[in-house]
C-alpha cells in the first residue's frame, strides 16, 4: 500500500513542479516569478523526500535539507532585492 502511496506523490509533486515552471516562465510580474521559484524549491523538496523513503536511503534526505537551505536564503535575497534593489547594504 505504500507503494501506491508514494507513487501517486510522485505524480502529483511532478505534476506541480511542471506547473510550477510553467508559472516561471509565464509569469507577468516579478512577485510572481520569485513565489514560482520559491515553490519550485519545496516541490523540489518533497521529490527528493520521496525518493528517499522509496529507496530507503539518508543521502535524498541530506540532499533535501541542502536544497531547504539554498531555497531560504534565495527567497530572502531575492525579496531583499525586490524591495531594496540591492541585496548587501
């Protein structure tokens, strides 16, 4: 049964990554590329977690927590950067 389980998360988390990038691209205004990027993370997110259940695995599991950080910190950035217009000060 789990199995089942997790491939039907795996179709749906691909799915939403697909719309995901499809939102990046279309995107009219800035806001609505860095909330497309921001998603694309989290969704990247829960692939890799997927896949390390599947496989049963640690290394998806670090590799997830790398991309939760990395996600973060180009949120952040990238909103500093949309208010300010420079990210250092």
């Amino acid at each position: 049964m789990l199995i089942y389980a997790l491939q039907y998360a795996f179709i749906v988390f691909s799915v939403a990554l697909l719309l995901n990038l499809w939102r990046l691209y279309q995107g009219p205004d800035l806001p609505d590329r860095i909330l497309a990027l921001d998603t694309i993370y989290i969704n990247s997110l829960a692939l890799l977690i997927i896949l390390g259940i599947w496989h049963g695995t640690q290394f998806y599991f670090e590799a997830a927590l790398l991309i939760a950080m990395f996600g973060f910190i180009g949120t952040v950035a990238a909103a500093k950067f949309l208010l300010r217009g420079d990210i250092i000060e």
